[in-house]
C-alpha cells in the first residue's frame, strides 16, 4: 500500500459519448488508483454523462458549433462541482475541444495531444488510424502528429465506412461481434501494407473489440492512454500541472 496521503485530485469527464467507453473510463480510473493506493482506495471521479442520441444527430447534421457549446456548458457544470481538470470521454468530440478548453479555467486533459506524444516516443512513423469517419475524415490526427513527423494513414473507403459503421450501429449500443473483430483486423492488415508501423485505435469504444497484442503491429488504444495521463493527475503524480 501507498503511504501517500494526498488528497486525489477530482477529475471532471464528460461521459455518455456513448456510456459503454464512459463505464471503461470509471473502471480503468479506480482500478489504476486502487492498485497505486492499496485497500479501499478509489478514484475521485465526477462524471457529466450527455445523452447521445441527440449528440450523434448534431454530428449527422454537421452542427459542431452546437455540440461545442454544450459540452462547453458540461465542462463549466464539472468545474463548478469541484472538478481539477476535465476531459472528455471521446475522440471524436476533441474535435471541438478547443471549446470545451476556452469554458474553463481548469486543464483541459486533450486526448489527441497524449497520442501525439505516446506515436512520438514510440518512434513511430507512421500510423493507421481506426475511427469514426467524423475523425477519419477530418485532419485533427493528422495535423496534429505531423509536427512529430508522423504520417497517418487511414481506410480506404470501404473499410473507413465499414469501420465507422461497427462503431455506431454496434459498439455504442454493447453489441460486439467476432465478425466485426474478424473485419477490423482485416482492415489494420491493409493498413500495415501501406506502411503502417502501428494503429491508433482512435475511437474510445474500439477496445471492446480489439486490443494490443491482436494484430501483426502495435495497437495503441487510446481510451488507456488517456486513463493513464488522469490517473498520474489525479494522483498528483510530478505536480504541479
């Protein structure tokens, strides 16, 4: 058992995009506090959980300017309950995290910035990306692991549809298949044809399909990458930030 007595810090997540990655979250955040601290320890975890369906309707709308506003509106509400530091539970959404980050005066934890720097270290040069194709088409990875000198690849058509198609029709709603594992990998396989020395699986529910250590190449998921940075704040790990 840990004989540090700190105080967590309290940790804002905006959930509910959708809850199946959101429960992943809570799980990863108490059982890594759990292991550190020993005993009855847990994670100091507030959750602002969104309804979906609405979410997912703006974004097949295109609204973006919407969906910032309210997910700013759920930032300043973790904020003002006692939160530290806020993030949010999707990757997707980091599409709009500039204003989440511009609503409060906390950190905003951006889970593209810790990929960026997880490729980085990795020496990676370049990496396929599995996602939705809101994120697939737009060039927030890509823009954003080129000032590291990382390339990314992502899906020809077909696979990028199909990709984004397991994600909304099975993964938010718990449904997971083997045939859809089965077509994932086919996917990452066509992906290290084009060169591909690892693949992002940038999308936080894609982890109830696939894991490090089921393809030819590194699978880096990104909903643990994220849990691992929240939990070293949380545990004031290297404070202050």
């Amino acid at each position: 058992m840990s004989d540090d007595a700190r105080e967590l810090r309290r940790i804002g997540l905006i959930g509910g995009t959708s809850w199946e990655s959101t429960a992943t979250y809570y799980r990863l955040l108490n059982e890594a506090v759990r292991d550190v601290r020993g005993g009855s320890s847990s994670a100091a975890v507030t959750i602002h959980s969104l309804d979906f369906a609405p979410i997912h309707a703006e974004q097949v709308a295109g609204d973006w300017e919407l969906i910032g506003r309210q997910l700013a509106v759920a930032a300043q509400a973790l904020q003002a309950g006692g939160a530290e530091a806020v993030a949010v539970c999707a990757n997707t959404l980091h599409l709009v995290g500039d204003a989440i980050a511009g609503a409060v005066d906390v950190p905003f934890v951006d889970l593209i910035d810790l990929v960026d720097q997880r490729c980085a270290s990795s020496g990676w040069g370049t990496v396929g990306l599995l996602a939705t194709g809101y994120t697939m088409r737009s060039p927030m990875y890509a823009d954003r692991l080129d000032k590291s000198g990382i390339d990314v690849v992502i899906p020809d058509e077909p696979d990028l549809q199909l990709v984004h198609d397991v994600i909304y029709d099975e993964l938010v709603r718990g449904i997971v298949l083997p045939e859809s594992r089965a077509a994932y990998l086919q996917v990452i396989e066509r992906l290290v044809r084009r060169g591909a020395d690892a693949v992002i699986l940038g999308c936080t529910e894609i982890g109830m399909l696939l894991r490090d250590g089921d393809a030819a190449v590194p699978l880096l998921d990104t909903t643990i990458v994220h849990c691992q940075e929240l939990t070293r704040l949380m545990l004031r790990d290297g404070e202050p930030y």
